[in-house]
C-alpha cells in the first residue's frame, strides 16, 4: 500500500511470515527507493519482543547490526531512555548511511522513529511493528515521540520512515488483553471514516482467533488505508489529521494520570466515550449516534467511562499537545464517518466535562 506525503513516499506492506525476512525487504526497499547503500543496521526493540523474534530476524542477517532494547512498557518511553538509545547509536558507530528498524509496539515504533529523527539531524527508519496498535496508528504516518512529565508524546518530531512491515502473524504471541486495547484504535478508525467497517465491529467483536482470517485481514488494511488518506492529505498536522486525534484529548488524559498503567487503546475507547455523551448532553452530537458508539465499544468490550475526577483530567488536558493558548482542539463526531474539529477554552471544557 503506496503512502505519499510532500516529504516522502513509502510503502506499506501487509501479509504473513515477514519478520524472518527483513533482510530482503530492506534491500528490496533501499533498490525501490534509490536510497544510498546501507553500511549499519541498528535494532530498536522492547525486552519482550525482542526475546521472542531475535533469534529469527537476525539469523544470515547480511547486515552488520547492533541493537538497543529497553525494558516493555510505556514507562520507557521518556526522554531518559531517548538519550540512552542515541548513545549506543553513537558507540555502535551508526553513521547517516545507517538504518534504524524498529520492532515492537508503540514505544518502539514512536522510540526508535524518533531516535532516527534526531541522529546526526535525522536517519532512515524501517518501521516494523508487532501490535495491531502499532500496526494501524503508529508505525504509519511519520509521528514519533516521547513522554514527559507533564503528558504524552510531548517531544518529539515528524519523520516518515521508508517502509513500514506489518506482519500479521505476530499478532499470535500477544496477550488477550493487548490485542483487545489495540482495538480502541480500530474502532476510532471507523467512527472518524467508514461506517461500513463501523457497523461490522458493532456486530463482530475482534478477538486474537481471527488473526489468520481473510476478514481480519482487511480490517487491519482499512484502517491502515484510512491512516494513509489522512496522513497524506494533511502531513503536519495542520488540518484534516487532527481527526485522527479523535477522543485522544480526554484519552490521553486518562492514560497519563494512569501513569501509563492503562493501555492507549483502552484509554481511547473511554476518552471518546466520555466526550460523546458530553456532547450529546450539550446538543454537540446526536443522542442516536453517541449511544451507537458506546454500543460499538461494549461489543468490543473496551470500557466506556472513567473513575478519574474531573480535576485530574483538566489538569493533563491543559498540558495536551494540541493546546492553543488557553484553548485545546477537540475533534467532534458528526455522524458516524464525518466529525470535526472546534477550538474549546479551559472554562468550556470545564464546562462540558461538568
């Protein structure tokens, strides 16, 4: 699946049985591309991901290669870890002809992209995720970033890898919990883009079983098409990609006075959830279409509100990324397939959330 951006133009590549190839997809992508020969390979990965597939990426690896793994969680993903990883870059004698490949979730994807960014002011990166999270939101699209202190994914950078691998075979080593929060992204997907895909998870619970079905199959490429259309249409952010921050301002929120103990997909699932019924109290959408996407999220069985006070919230949402001066973006859902963006001071969110 082509993605192109006015930085960049890459491909996305879906199937089975790919990790114990990425040696040949590398060159193969390098000889596409045009790129310069590549003198280093450098493997950003997590301590759990990278016990279980090492053995199998690296074996007649034509590359040289090191690699940093820092330990599974989004606890790693701060700058602490950043400077830890670009060190070892450093001491492995990476140069701008190297390629980082990141394998694993979230983190290694938004750790390792953004590692590639800043090293020597920005090297390639092969994308290579293991979530279905990953998969459909973070390994596509050119955000990567850390945590701070103060909230989530607040440094960072754009940098478009030069492909991303999604290998649905891997799917297979995640817990059930893991792969049932990666779902509150495929069902923001379809509530931002498709009712088609939207009526299908209102019906159709996902779960790990399906991994190998041709039905699952194409609900991980609709949604990594939806990702694309958007990133394409709206690289930096400046416009339409703001959608795709979808019940991530409330989300995010949750996520962080959590200390990251609740996944990113559960969190948004709950974000959203809270945001509609307020809106719906508030006449921004329609009862009709709030109720069906909470139904959606109970099909899913992902949570639909949250336990954390109101306080709490205001207190991560005014660090929220997508702050303009006393007002924060949030993205409103029209009907299902079409929402927007309105601008809302502190004392409106207040407000609505009240």
């Amino acid at each position: 699946m082509p993605v192109k951006t006015d930085s960049a133009s890459y491909d996305v590549v879906i199937g089975r049985s790919f990790v114990c190839k990425l040696d040949d997809i590398l060159q193969d992508t390098i000889a596409k591309l045009n790129l310069k020969p590549v003198d280093r390979v450098f493997f950003v990965s997590d301590s759990n991901v990278w016990e279980i597939y090492a053995d199998k990426v690296v074996a007649g690896f034509s590359y040289d290669f090191d690699s940093y793994v820092f330990p599974a969680g989004e606890q790693s993903k701060n700058p602490k870890t950043l400077v830890e990883c670009l060190e070892k870059m450093a001491q492995s004698g990476c140069t701008r002809d190297s390629v980082v490949i990141t394998l694993g979730g979230g983190v290694a994807c938004d750790l390792g992209g953004f590692a590639a960014a800043t090293y020597m002011r920005g090297i390639r990166v092969l994308q290579v995720p293991t979530s279905l999270l990953a998969m459909v939101d973070a390994s596509v699209g050119g955000k990567t970033a850390v945590d701070l202190k103060a909230g989530k994914n607040l440094f960072g950078a754009f940098h478009q890898p030069i492909g991303v691998v999604i290998d649905l075979n891997v799917l297979s080593t995640l817990s059930d919990d893991q792969f049932k929060d990666s779902v509150g992204e495929i069902v923001k997907h379809a509530i931002l883009a498709d009712p088609e895909l939207f009526e299908f998870l209102n019906n159709n619970k996902l779960v790990k079983s399906m991994i190998s079905t041709d039905d699952f199959a194409q609900v991980v490429m609709r949604n990594v098409e939806i990702k694309r259309d958007v990133v394409s249409a709206d690289e930096h952010e400046a416009g339409i990609r703001q959608t795709l921050n979808l019940g991530h301002t409330i989300g995010h929120a949750i996520e962080a006075s959590s200390n990251f103990s609740v996944g990113h997909g559960t969190c948004v699932a709950a974000g959203l959830c809270v945001l509609v019924r307020a809106c719906a109290k508030n006449g921004l959408t329609s009862s009709d279409v709030a109720e069906k996407i909470i139904s959606s999220f109970n099909t899913q069985d992902l949570p639909t509100t949250t336990e954390i006070d109101k306080q709490t919230l205001l207190k991560f949402i005014k660090n929220d990324k997508k702050r303009h001066s006393n007002a924060v973006n949030f993205v409103l859902v029209n009907n299902i397939g079409s929402c927007s963006v309105k601008k809302f001071t502190f004392e409106e969110i207040d407000e609505l959330l009240s």
